[in-house]
C-alpha cells in the first residue's frame, strides 16, 4: 500500500511524533495511533494494535514498530524514514538538553521543573496504556485477559518475564478467540 507522497508524510508524522514524546514512546501512542489509523489510514485499528504487540515482544526498544508501519506505508525507504524521524529529533533534543541540563547543575530550578515534567510523563503514559487498551479489549474474554495480566504483573512483580505473559496471551487468543 504505496501512498502519492507517503515519505515527506512519514517523515513529518515520525517527526513530530519524535519531539512529542516526553517521557518515551507510550506517552505519544494515542496520537500516533489517530494520526496512523484516523488521518492518513495507513493501518486499521487492529493493524495497530498488531504493530504494538510485535514491538513490545520484538527485542530492542519498543518504539521500533515505527519501522513497521512506514515499511507498511512505503516499503523499505518508508520503515528507513521513519525509524529517522522517530529517533533523530528526540536524540538531539536529548543531546541539546543534556548540555544545557549539566550547565545548570547547581540552579534550584532544576529540582521544579523535574518535579512539575513527573505527573506530565506519567499522565502521557496513561494515556498511551488507554489507547492500547481500546483497541485490544473487545469483550469479557479480553478483560478476563487484562485482568489477569494486570494482577499477575502487579502482585508478580520483577519475578515474571512479561515476554512469558505475551506468549500466554496469544494461546489464549488462539484458544478463546477464534
């Protein structure tokens, strides 16, 4: 599915994309999501839902599924630009930012705005975990699901390889959701 102009688009919303996500790539999934499945229908929403599930067992960072979708878009160039346009503005914002943040070191200041940017990140958060959500929870079978997995990691703590947990996931699905 090669769209007229896909690569300056995979480029612009890879970019963005990039300087949005304070915090990592979970705090911009719901925009990404809208932006990939809503504006430009480069996937459907299962589409996503599959990309996410590949980038959160596939090893390496997460956000790597970004490379899936502009593969999906515009084939090799497409997953090249946006891997690009995902890592290379938020690398240099990070490299610009750390330079700055070092030179401060000893200003008060620093200690504010690390603590105001915490319940930022962590409502970003949230809200990528909803997006997620919406697309995989489809039933009581899937909320069985979540639950399950949400006490077992809550209560499992470091204990348990969330990989084991995907796994167990995908047979259920394959068993309770022909």
């Amino acid at each position: 599915m090669h769209h007229e102009g896909s690569i300056f688009s995979i480029l612009a919303v890879f970019s963005l994309l990039s300087i949005l996500a304070v915090g990592g790539g979970t705090a911009v999934l719901p925009e990404m999501k809208k932006l990939t499945t809503e504006e430009h229908h480069w996937l459907t929403q299962d589409d996503f839902r599959d990309v996410y599930s590949i980038g959160q067992i596939a090893p390496g960072p997460n956000m790597l599924m970004v490379i899936l979708i502009g593969y999906k878009v515009a084939g090799v160039p497409g997953g090249l630009v946006a891997f690009f346009g995902f890592f290379a503005p938020c690398a240099l914002i990070a490299w610009g930012t750390s330079r700055v943040w070092d030179h401060f070191e000893s200003n008060p200041w620093r200690l504010s705005v690390q603590r105001g940017m915490a319940p930022l990140v962590v409502g970003l958060m949230i809200a990528g975990i909803i997006a997620i959500g919406r697309t995989a929870i489809l039933g009581w079978e899937t909320i069985v699901l979540a639950v399950l997995v949400f006490v077992t990691l809550f209560y499992g703590g470091k204990r348990i390889n969330p990989a084991y947990l995907v796994l167990m996931g995908a047979v259920a699905g394959m068993i309770f959701l022909r």
